[in-house]
C-alpha cells in the first residue's frame, strides 16, 4: 500500500472496466454483491448511492459505495434517517494491507464533511463475515438485525 497515492475516485467511463473486475475471493461471493450490480443500484437511487473506486497508485484495488440520507424503515419510523456504508469491495489479492480500513475511513470523512455523525453498515454473519473487521475498526452492534444481516455503527464523533 502507497499511502501517498491511496485515494477514493468516482466511477467513470475511464475505470469503469477496472471497476467492474474487482472481485472479492469465491469463498466471499456470499457476503457482499457483485460491483457491476452495486453500480447499477447507484445509477437507480441516484443521489443517495456515492459509489467510489479505491485506487492505489495506477490500480484500483476496491470498491465502496456510501448511502446518504435513507429512512431506514418507513413503517417503524419514518424520522430514522440514516447514511452509511452499503457496499465494500476488496479485490482477493488486495485483502489484507489496509485498503479496507482506508475506505472506511474516507466514507467516514464524506459522512463528516456532510454533518453526518454516524455511520451505519450491515454485514452478513456467519462463515467468513466480516463483523471482526468491522468491530476491530471501532463498531458497534446495535442489536438490530435487517433482512437477515447484523447492522452495526461507528460513532464519528
Ligand atoms: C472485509 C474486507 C472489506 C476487509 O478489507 P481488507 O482490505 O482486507 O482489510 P484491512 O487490510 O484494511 O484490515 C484492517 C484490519 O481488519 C482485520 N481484518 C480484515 N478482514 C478481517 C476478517 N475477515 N476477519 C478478521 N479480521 C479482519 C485485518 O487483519 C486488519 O487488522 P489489524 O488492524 O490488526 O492489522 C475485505 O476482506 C473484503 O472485501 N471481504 C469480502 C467482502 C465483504 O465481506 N465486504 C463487506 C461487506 S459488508
């Protein structure tokens, strides 16, 4: 990893390809979707998907994509306005050497720079979750469950 050249870009017609061939490790498959359909839910929900390439150097090594501004569940409480992380992607070769913590760290400044003070993922349980990884980054669980996955939060402080 080049800390010097580690960055989040949007998703153009230049790196769309890049993009859309980062894929996570087989035995992962289950635990988050691929980036093309991600992509797709972004062109769908418009303002509130930020999909965004994580490029090191000349190299994309990840996807994440932020959710801003969704009512988490309109028929329980419509006032419950939440952003946060919908999708994270590291490459299988790429896994391992920070490129996941960076990426949550530059949603986690784009929630900041937004007024935003929590940010929100869900993840799968079970065989290969990432919940260590997210509970290492500082998470919490808020001991809500949706659509079978466990939600967490990061207090932005
Ligand atoms: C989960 C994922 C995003 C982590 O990205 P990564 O680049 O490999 O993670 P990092 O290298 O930034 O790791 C940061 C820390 O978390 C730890 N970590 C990462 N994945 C972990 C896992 N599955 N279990 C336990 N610890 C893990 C690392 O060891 C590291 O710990 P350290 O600070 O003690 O060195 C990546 O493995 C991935 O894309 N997984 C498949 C898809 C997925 O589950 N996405 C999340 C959907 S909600």
């Amino acid at each position: 990893m080049n800390s010097t050249s580690l960055r989040l870009e949007p998703v153009t017609a230049e790196n769309f390809d890049a993009v859309c061939a980062v894929r996570v490790h087989p035995r992962q498959e289950h635990l988050v979707s691929p980036v093309v359909k991600s992509l797709a839910e972004a062109y769908v929900h418009g303002a509130a998907a930020w999909p965004r390439a994580v490029v090191d150097g000349e190299e994309v090594v990840g996807f994440v994509m932020a959710f801003f501004d969704v009512v988490w569940n309109p028929a329980v409480d419509p006032s419950d306005v939440r952003s946060g992380l919908w999708r994270l992607n590291v490459a299988a070769g790429r896994q391992g050497k920070g490129y996941g913590r960076f990426a949550v760290q530059a949603v986690s400044e784009e929630l900041r720079r937004r007024g935003v003070g929590r940010l929100h993922v869900t993840w799968e349980p079970g065989e290969g979750t990432p919940e260590p990884f997210y509970l290492g980054l500082g998470f919490r669980l808020t001991g809500e469950t949706s659509g079978g996955q466990t939600v967490g939060v990061l207090d932005l402080g």
